[in-house]
C-alpha cells in the first residue's frame, strides 16, 4: 500500500476510535482582515476522493472565516508515531438539505445540545451553567474540507521522511522533500 492510501486509512480509523490520535484535528482560518486563529476539531469522515468532514455550529467564527477565505490548514499529530499530517484544503459548507438531515438524525441526542445554544458560540456569558438551548431551531452544519495539498513528516532515527502530495485533477504527486 503507498503512503497516501495508509495515511487515509489511518484518518478513516481516527473517525471510528474514541482514542485514535487523529481523531482531533487542528484547523486554523484566515479571515479578510488577515485575522488568524485555529480550533481543534473532531474528524467524523474521510471519502474515497479524501474530502473530510467536521461538523459545526453555523454562528461560529470558523464559517465567519470560511465564507471571507476558503482556504483552511489542518494539522494531525501521533505523538507516539513522531508522524505529523498538515493538509492545505478548500473549505465548503454541505448544501444538500437531505445530507444534512441525515446526519443530524443520526446524532445523539445528549450531543445535539452543542448546535441548538439560545446564543451563539462566543458570545460573552456570566455563568457557563446559564446556557439555553432550542428545541425548535438548529445550527448544525456539515464542513467539507477538500484537500489539495497534504505534506507528511514522519520523524526517525536514520532519515526522517517529508513527502508532499499535490492534488493533479483525480490523482495526486508526490515528492519527497527536504526534512
Ligand atoms: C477536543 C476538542 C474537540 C472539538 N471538536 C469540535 C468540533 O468537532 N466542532 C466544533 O465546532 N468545535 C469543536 N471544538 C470546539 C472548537 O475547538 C472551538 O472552540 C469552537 O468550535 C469555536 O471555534 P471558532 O469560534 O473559532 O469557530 C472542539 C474542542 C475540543 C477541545
């Protein structure tokens, strides 16, 4: 199996175990104003064609971000596999209304409570217990994350390895690189 396929599998085993080391994604935006900021993020799918999917609340300062510059930076670290995965992608939100019901049914319902705030994330509160939420009204949205650019760094006693792949219409280059 080349490294690309094993880097995938692995992300698509992050999305199934609680404990996988890239189950929790670094993704830093920039908005219009050259404003920077990253969050961590949970990894919920990885497709064939290695579009990832997140959720999150559409009030939030990441789809703020998102709408001003698509372009997003990941980051996924294995501390005990010295491996480091930093993705370039394109960030969409998922329009099909049918996809979007879809997974939101399939979420929990104790889980539900992080997309149906009274007031939206961010906002100045006195107390973290005095959070409302909606029954009626929700704001869960479904990030698409389209990679073009994933560079890999796999630290090692002998040569460490740097391979950058590069999207090219349906498949992807690769070269090594410098460590
Ligand atoms: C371990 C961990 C996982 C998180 N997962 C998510 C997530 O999947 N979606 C999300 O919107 N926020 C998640 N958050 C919260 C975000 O990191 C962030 O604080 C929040 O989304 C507001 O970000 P923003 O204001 O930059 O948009 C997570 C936080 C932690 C610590």
């Amino acid at each position: 199996m080349n490294i690309l396929d094993s880097i995938k599998n692995d992300l698509r085993k992050a999305t199934r175990k609680q404990r996988h080391r890239f189950r929790y994604f670094s993704m830093a935006t920039c908005g219009i104003h050259g404003h920077v900021k990253q969050r961590m993020l949970v990894l919920r799918d990885v497709a064939d064609d290695f579009t990832l999917t997140a959720y999150t609340d559409s009030r939030s300062k990441k789809i703020t971000h998102i709408k001003e510059n698509n372009e997003v930076s990941l980051l996924f670290f294995d501390p005990r596999r010295f491996v480091q995965i930093c993705i370039t992608a394109t960030a969409a939100t998922e329009k099909d209304e049918n996809k979007v019901l879809d997974l939101w049914n399939q979420i929990k319902p104790r889980s539900r409570k992080d997309y149906i705030t009274d007031i939206p994330p961010g906002t100045v509160i006195r107390d973290p217990s005095g959070v409302g939420h909606q029954d009626n009204v929700h704001y869960f949205t479904v990030l698409r994350l389209i990679p073009e650019k994933i560079e890999y760094v796999k630290l090692q006693k002998i040569h460490h390895l740097r391979i950058l792949f590069v999207r090219e219409g349906n498949s992807w280059n690769s070269d090594y690189l410098v460590p």
